[in-house]
C-alpha cells in the first residue's frame, strides 16, 4: 500500500513536503516585492510631471504587467500548489494559463517598445518628438495589452496535457518576435554609440550630458532584457525536454522541476523595478522626495529634454537644448 503511495507521489507533478512549503514562501516573498516596487514605479512617473516622459510611459506599462504578476499570478501558484492541482484539470489551471501567457506578451511587447523609442530617440533626434507623441504612444500600448488579452484568451481552450506544447508555440509568437526587434535596435544604437564616440572632441557640453542620459536609459533597458532572456530560457528549455518525454511518470517528474523554472522566469517581476531605482538618478530622488526618505536638504534637481533640436549644417551634428527644473517641496 505504501509502495503504491510511494509510486503515485512520484508519477506526479504536485510539489509536495518541503518542497511545496518553500515554493509557496518563494512565491510570497516575490509577489510582495513585486506589488511594492512595480506600485512605487507606476506611481512616482504618473505623480511627477517631469517623469512622463515617452521613455517611461512604456516603462510604465512594463511596471504594470509585472504589478500583475504580484498581485495575481504569484498568490494564484500558491494557491494551486497548497491544493495539489497543478496540471489538473481545474479553473484555476485555465486561469493560470490565461495569465501567464497574457502577462508574457505584455512584458515582452513593452520591452520591445521600450527599444524602438530608445533607437528612436538616439537615431532620429530630429524626428523623435514627431514619431513618439504620446497620443500616438498611448494608443500603441493600449493595442499591445488588447492583443495581450487575446493571446491569453488562446489558452482556454487547451488541455492541460498540452501545457508544454502551449508553451512552445506562444513563445514563438509572442517572445521571439519582440526579442528579434529588439536585438535589431540595440545593434544599431551601438553602432551608432561607436561613432559618436570617434566625435566626442566636437561634442558641445549639452550635446555630451544628453547623450550620455541617452546612453544611461539604454544601457538601463538592455539589463532589463538581459536578465528576462536568462530568467525565460530554463522555462523554455524545460518545455521542450517535456514534449520529448514519452514515459508518463518521466514527464511528470520533468513538469515537477518546471515549475520552479516558471517562478524563476516571474521572479523577474520583483527586480525590474529595483534596477530602474538604482540606475535613474531621477527616479531615485522623486522616490525619496514623495516618500519622505529626505537623503539631504538641496532642491532636487531634474534634467528637462527641450526636444528643440540645432543642427550644425558643417559637422553634421546636433545639440539638444537641456534645462534644468526644481521640483517643489
């Protein structure tokens, strides 16, 4: 009787003793830095007029499709490994599928418009302020989170035995695109960057502080993408390891190890948020400033774009008129 206890506990792919309790913990330590940071990021840009910017409006939407995988998709893992129904046949299941797959697109499409406004504003300054208004901004991402609602919506009608093909064909759809884009327009922006730098003795001072807040907000993207590359790849492999198991109880044990492979790939949705206090200055203070946490008593001062382009006709050249704002107490 034991033996057969012993047997079933093994062909299957609920987390169970240890292992379950420290996944569940995991689980609620991540949802909660998620809730806390990805809010304070959502809140600080819409609370400081000197932070709308296009830049951060898509920031913004990455914030909030990782703010719903705090509040909702990391409770909803706990929920379904306390009761034992992962890859069961069960509502929560439909809805787990439904969520990751809709948070997923709208994650990898801000990341992808992230990008393109970063190529944007660093290849065509002249044209920046024309291509990237935010009537045009706003309506693109608000055509993104319905096609990410759709894209979840696919997911109701598959089996849970299909998770792993699921798995595959979404993030053909809905991963490799963007992450191609983006591939493409950070290839371009270093290239652009290595010329710059062989003219960097023409540079005016203006010209050189834009150019380097440029890069910084670049270089700040291209981490965030980083790190969703290395969390997504385990989740991607392991989808593919399931799909060329054709022993039922080896695949079960596969789906077991996976699903820590799918809470590394949204652990992601807990330190987005910090990288972007630690590498903007300007987020750093507004935060400090609203929040109370005063580091000392000057004036916080903020760095404001005047998209008013110059262009030098000899060297070819531009300069960007930069000013600087005080942001009341």
């Amino acid at each position: 009787m034991e033996s057969n206890i012993s047997i079933q506990s093994q062909c299957s792919a609920n987390l169970v003793g240890v292992s379950s309790f420290v996944f569940i913990i995991l689980n609620g330590i991540s949802g909660f830095a998620s809730i806390i940071g990805n809010s304070l990021v959502v809140l600080v840009i819409f609370k400081t007029k000197v932070l709308r910017t296009t830049s951060n409006f898509f920031i913004s939407s990455l914030a909030l499709a990782d703010l719903i995988v705090g509040l909702i998709i990391n409770p909803l893992y706990i929920v379904i490994i306390s009761h034992n129904v992962w890859l069961e046949q069960h509502p929560l299941m439909k809805m787990e599928n439904f969520l990751w797959i809709h948070s997923l697109t709208a994650t990898t499409f801000s990341l992808c418009l992230v990008s393109v406004e970063r190529y944007v504003a660093i290849s065509r300054p002249f044209r920046y302020p024309k291509n990237m208004n935010k009537k045009r901004c706003f309506f693109v991402v608000l055509t993104m989170w319905f096609f990410s609602l759709c894209m979840g919506s696919l997911s109701l009608g598959v089996q849970e035995k299909d998770l792993a093909l699921l798995w595959v064909v979404c993030s053909s759809l809905v991963v490799f695109p963007p992450l191609t884009v983006i591939a493409v327009c950070y290839y371009k922006i270093f290239k652009i960057a290595r010329r710059h730098e062989k003219r960097i003795e023409k540079d005016t001072i203006q010209e050189t502080a834009f150019r380097v807040k440029n890069q910084k907000a670049t270089w700040t993207i291209v981490i965030i993408v980083g790190l969703f590359v290395i969390l997504f790849t385990p989740s991607l492999v392991f989808s593919y390891i399931t799909l060329a198991q054709r022993d039922k109880c080896q695949e079960m044990k596969v789906y077991r190890q996976w699903i820590w492979a799918i809470f590394v790939n949204f652990s992601g949705s807990a330190i987005n948020p910090w990288i972007y206090a630690i590498r903007n200055k300007d987020f750093k203070r507004v935060l400090t400033r609203i929040y109370g946490f005063r580091i000392n008593h000057e004036p916080l001062t903020l760095i404001r774009i005047n998209w008013k382009v110059i262009f030098h006709l000899r060297s070819g050249s531009y300069a960007v008129n930069i000013s600087k704002s005080t942001l009341s107490e």
